[in-house]
C-alpha cells in the first residue's frame, strides 16, 4: 500500500461513525461486471487542451481550484449556450478565459491577480464559496511556480521524473493549498485530493503521453470529496452512525478536521480500493483513479442525489 493508504489505518480501526459493508460492496462489484461499467473517457468539450505546456499550467491551475462548489444558491455559469455547475463549470469557466486573455497562464500574472480579475474568470450566478482563499491560492500556486520552478508548470512534473506519487509529495511539499492532511486521535492522516486528481488530469489530458506519462500511477487513491461518500451511501456501502445520518439528512455542516469528516473521507478511499481488489479477484482490472471516475459519473443521475451529500467548508475538497 502507499503511504495514504496506510495512513487511514488507524481511522479504519477506531472509526465511531462511518463503517463500510463488505456485502453491499460485493454486489455492486458483481453489477460492475455484469454491466461491463468503465470510466468515462476525459472531457474534451468544456477542458482546454492543446497539447503543449499551457495545458499542463491549465490543469494545475483548475485543480488548485477544484474545491467546494456547494452552496445556496448554486453556482452556475453560460457556457456556449449551456448552463454549468460544480467541477465542469470550473474547467469551463478557466477555458473561456484563456480565450478573453493571452497571459491568463502565466506565472507572473497569476502571482498579482486581482480578486476583481479572479471573480470575473468565475463570473456567473449564485454562490462560489471561498472566494478570498481562491485568490490566495492562485497566487500562492504561481509564486511558488516562480521562485522554484521558472514560472513553468511543466518544469514541476518533469521533477518528478516520471513517478505519480513523486508528483503529489512534491505538490504537497511545496504548496501550502495541496497539503490536504488532517489529524485522527494524535494519529496524522493524508488524503492528498486535489494532489493526486492532478496527476490523473494529466496522465488523461495527455493520454499518458508527454506530461502524462507516470510508471506508477497505479499507487494513486480515489479522490476523497463530497460526492462520493454520497453515491457510496446510496450503494448501501457506506454505513453512518444515526447521529451522522441526521446532520448529513438535515444538510449540517461538519467541521473540518471533525472525526466524522475524516471517517467519511478515509472510509471513502478505502471503499474504493476494497472495490478495486474485489474487481480484481473477479479478473476485471480497473485502476483506483478509474473506480473513482466511474463512480462520479454514476453520481450525475439523479437516483444517486436522493440522500443529501456531507457539507465541510473547505479548500480541499
């Protein structure tokens, strides 16, 4: 296992809110195979891509953005002739951008960007939360692309030399908004969401060529955010607590570093990779990351909405 794996161990063993059940989790394996389910191939339509270094500065300038899009009222954008929400809204909304602006990805610009500059690339209607700390992390993440990296996003993958999780220590090394860690009875606990989503982004937007290519991208976890625990719910998978049921039911919001949003991220993650084994045994290999997608995919149909999804007000997810 790597070491986010590990980490949730302690989590796992002493959780007091969130349980996993193995037999839920074995049928749903049995209708992945049965139905042939695979992960939705990357959006070329609402994500820029043109193969070169600006996509790379792209991709690593959405992730850093890839956080908390729940709110009231929701955030929507116009999207040739579209309405967007949530995560594509985002990587519209970035792309349109660079159409408006010829230095919309350059370092140097991004380091100075203005809130006003910043809440006109994510003009639209409704509520993007934590708009102060976005500007903040953009800044933060073209500053240190400047005094460390020359101002290149792809000069930061090549350090990493071809390895997936050398890529998301370096990110989290280095950039204060990517150290996605909490702190589960004195035992400390790394999710690495927005980290390794970026190295996934990558490796598809490439087609695991060029910037894409990674010989260990097999180690990457799901990507533990708001909606998964929520299709995972549905599934029967995940189990709450009474207590737990009826906050997320009554859409109360959890504290982040909380025990329960750390048991829901960390029984999250490993769900999925039990999942990923249990595939495996059934000789239907998918990657984690693959798993991951899928299942988001499954969670855009509205059966998948009937339980509310939990609510932390965060940058990490």
């Amino acid at each position: 296992m790597n070491s986010i794996l590990t980490s949730l161990q302690p989590v796992l063993a002493q959780s007091e809110h969130v349980r996993i059940d193995s037999i839920a989790l074995r049928n749903f394996c049995t209708s992945i195979i049965a139905q042939k389910l695979k992960a939705p191939a990357f959006d070329t339509k609402y994500h820029f891509n043109d193969g070169s270094e600006r996509t790379v500065m792209y991709l690593l300038l959405l992730d850093s953005l890839n956080f908390c899009f729940w709110g009231n009222p929701r955030w929507e954008i116009e999207y040739e002739g579209e309405r967007l929400s949530g995560y594509i809204a985002l990587a519209a909304a970035l792309k349109r951008a660079i159409t408006e602006k010829s230095d919309m990805l350059h370092a140097e610009h991004l380091a100075s960007i203005s809130a006003s500059e910043l809440a006109h690339i994510l003009r639209g209607t409704g509520q993007l939360q934590l708009m102060p700390e976005r500007l903040d992390i953009v800044r933060e993440m073209a500053s240190v692309l400047l005094k460390k990296y020359q101002g290149k996003a792809h000069h930061l993958i090549e350090a990493a030399q071809g390895s997936a999780m050398k890529l998301v220590n370096l990110l989290a090394a280095n950039f204060l908004s990517f150290r996605d860690e909490a702190l589960y009875k004195n035992h400390k606990i790394f999710f690495y969401k927005r980290a390794q989503i970026f190295v996934a982004d990558l490796y598809a937007s490439f087609g695991g060529q060029k910037w894409g290519t990674f010989r260990d991208l097999h180690l990457l976890t799901a990507f533990a955010d708001y909606k998964l625990p929520q299709i995972l719910r549905h599934l029967g998978i995940l189990q709450y607590s009474e207590t737990l049921a009826t906050q997320i039911d009554h859409r109360e919001e959890l504290r982040p570093g909380s025990l329960e949003e750390i048991e829901i991220r960390a029984h999250t993650l490993w769900a999925i990779e039990l999942i990923r084994r249990e595939l495996e045994s059934g000789n239907y290999a998918l990657k984690t990351y693959e798993i991951d997608w899928l299942l988001w995919n499954l969670g855009q149909e509205d059966k998948y909405r009937e339980k509310p999804y939990p609510r932390t007000r965060t940058i990490y997810y």
